[in-house]
C-alpha cells in the first residue's frame, strides 16, 4: 500500500491548499529575486 500522503495526491487538491501553495510560490519567487 503507497503512503497515505501518496493516496492523497491521487486526488485533486482542496481549494485551501491550492491557495497555501500559490502564496508558497509567490514568497519563493520574493527571496530568489
């Protein structure tokens, strides 16, 4: 049996961490520059 963080992504991800990982992205993209 895969973990059960790797069933998770077998799914489409909830809204909140859709937004959890776009503002991750943004503070990535702030320290890079």
């Amino acid at each position: 049996m895969p973990p059960d963080c790797w069933q998770r992504w077998q799914h489409p991800p909830e809204p909140g961490f859709l937004i959890e990982f776009q503002e991750w992205e943004q503070e990535l993209q702030e320290i890079s520059d």
